[in-house]
C-alpha cells in the first residue's frame, strides 16, 4: 500500500506543463489542444501557478493526477505511481509495519528538467533510428495485412518499427553516447534506469522537410495496453506537416490531397494519389500553408463535426494566400479516406 496522502502532497509540486509533455500533451504556452475532445482550437488551458488544468469545451479540469487519469485512463493510484515514477520520486514498498514515503526532493523542487523537453529535436539520431528501424512482423501485419498500404509507399516514406526497446537504447547509447542520448529526450532516465519516451512496439513516421530532409519523427504504438498513447511526438518538438518531400516532386497541375493524420495520408498514397498530412492535434502552421497554397488540392474531409472543422479551417488558411483546396465528398457509409480505400480494395479483390 502507498500513503496518498503523502505522496499527493509531494506530487503537487510538478509543474503542470512538465506532467503535459510528459504525457505527450501538444501544447503552445498555457494552451493545449484537448485530447478529450476533436479539438481544432486549443481549448485545454494550463494554470502554472496553480498546477491545474482546464479543459472548457468538455468542462473537464483538474490537477496533475486528474490530467494523468484522464490522458491514461488510469486510476488515482495508478496515476500517482505513474507520476512518481515519471518525475523520480520514490515510493518504497509498505515495509509491512510503517508505510513510508521518502520523496527525493531535489528532484521535485529543483527546476524541472527542461533538458528534456526544450532541446531542438536531434535530427542526426532520429535518422539514425530511421535507417535502422527494420519492419517487425507486426508491422508488417499493421501496415499490409490491415491496412493494406502499397509496400513501395511504406518504402518510400522510410516507415520503420521499434519493437525492442531495450536493443535501441543500447545501440543508441553506443553510437550517441549516453549525455546525447539522454539530452535527446528520446531516451529518458529514472530510478531503475534509461527507458524509451516513445510506447514500444511502435511504427516510426519520419518528418522531412520539402527538400527530403527528416526533420522530426512520430510514432503509433502497436500494443495492446489501452492505457498508452497512440500517436506520439516528443514533447515540445514543432510539427510541421507529413509528406512534404512530395510537394517538391510533382506539378503544379497535378492533384494533391491533405488529409487528417498519417494513415489517410498514406491510404491515400496507396491509392496512387499524391498526399501530405495534418498531424492530429497539430497547429497549422503559416510555413507550411504558404507551401501549400500554388498547389491543386483537394481534401475528402472525414465524416464528422472534426473532419468539417478542419476543411474550413484550411479553406480560410488558403484563402489569405489566394488559393483554395477542393473539396470531395467520401461515399455513404465510409467515415474516412482509410475505410473507403478498404472497401475499394475489397470490391475489387
Ligand atoms: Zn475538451
């Protein structure tokens, strides 16, 4: 048994933001978009002084713990172990006669450790992990037997999986050394030792800029636990859009969709269409809508209150530039581009 009270008193103290990036929570400043809710406008406010959040759309708010509890789904207690073990603070096991709590303090009151968390993403290392990141056989399973995507897209696009973390961090410390390694915040440290940021086994979807330069990563777990996150970026690293390279290497006339989040993107793609995507929960940013904006596009909005949200948005972005983006209309039944790539693949056999 572990003393709450005690514990929930010392958890207190953790910066709010620091829990947010921790869970994998995008946010800019004191906003976040809500995880709890198709979120295009970031509705999730943080209170730093009073380590609290709010979400107003959902109207759903709290401390660190409810944050966890909420983002994790897990239960108060779970949530407390989550935190303490995430921020080094020690919980022994009730030695059977007096439960103790002993929380190292300097971890918890000395600044928060921003070198995980605001240090420019480390190109060099997630090429490295891209260029060995090998396809398990349950991404292999993921991406072709499920999905059905085209084996020269995945290629093309360097898909990679993780399913060992244990043998990356070791290669990785090996080839980085273990400062980089660790400054990097792909690999992070705590009382039992170095664990990855990223939930494993995963999918790897590198970033690259229009030139084909990977610029940041992205992964989608591929477990069972229902409690890890599905898609995640390190934290605070800027996110452009997915598939950029491919703006550079078609015409002006040809079609190009966007779609909302990777695996439309890459359906679409599978489809021999040209795509890039919006990263769920990810901030258009003017850069990327500049680039876009000479482009044919052409976008099938996902069949929800989100999926409308977003074409406007991104008809509105476009529409400062001068430009627009066509919109088409998904058949009956089908809620996104992925389900209506299915149902073709299977009509056709
Ligand atoms: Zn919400």
């Amino acid at each position: 048994m572990i003393r709450i009270d005690i514990i929930k008193d010392k958890l207190k103290d953790i910066p709010i933001l620091k829990v947010a990036d921790e869970l994998g929570i995008t946010h800019k400043g004191k906003s976040a978009w809500c995880f709890m809710h198709d979120d295009k406008n970031p509705s999730l406010g943080f209170n730093t002084s009073k380590n609290t959040w709010k979400c107003y759309v959902c109207d759903k708010g709290g401390d660190q713990v409810t944050l966890v509890m909420e983002k994790l789904a897990l239960s108060y207690i779970d949530a407390c172990k989550w935190l303490a073990d995430r921020f080094n603070i020690i919980i022994p096991e009730d030695d059977g006669y007096r439960r103790r709590v002993i929380v190292k303090k300097s971890v918890v009151q000395a600044k928060p450790k921003t070198k995980y968390t605001n240090s420019p993403v480390d190109v060099e290392m997630i090429s490295w992990i891209v260029s060995h990141a090998q396809l398990s056989d349950i991404a292999v399973d993921f991406l072709y037997k499920q999905r059905k995507y085209k084996p020269m897209v995945v290629e093309n696009l360097r898909i990679g999986s993780i399913s060992d973390s244990t043998k990356l961090i070791n290669a990785l410390v090996k080839t980085f050394g273990i400062e980089r390694t660790i400054k990097s915040g792909i690999v992070r440290q705590n009382m039992r030792g170095l664990y990855l940021f990223f939930c494993t086994p995963c999918l790897i979807f590198p970033y690259s800029d229009i030139s084909g330069n990977i610029v940041n990563m992205q992964t989608r777990y591929l477990g069972t636990d229902k409690n890890v996150p599905r898609f995640q970026f390190l934290p605070n690293s800027s996110t452009g859009l997915f598939n950029m390279a491919i703006v550079n290497s078609i015409s002006v006339d040809e079609k190009l969709f966007v779609s909302e989040g990777i695996t439309d993107c890459i359906a679409l793609l599978s489809s021999g269409r040209n795509a890039v995507a919006i990263p769920s929960a990810t901030l258009l940013n003017d850069a990327d809508i500049k680039t876009l904006a000479p482009k044919n596009l052409f976008m099938y909005p996902d069949k929800d209150e989100a999926g409308e949200r977003l074409y406007k948005n991104l008809s509105e972005k476009l529409n400062v530039y001068g430009s627009m983006i066509m919109r088409l209309q998904l058949p009956e039944g089908c809620k996104d581009f992925s389900d209506y790539y299915l149902r073709q693949i299977s009509e056709n056999g």
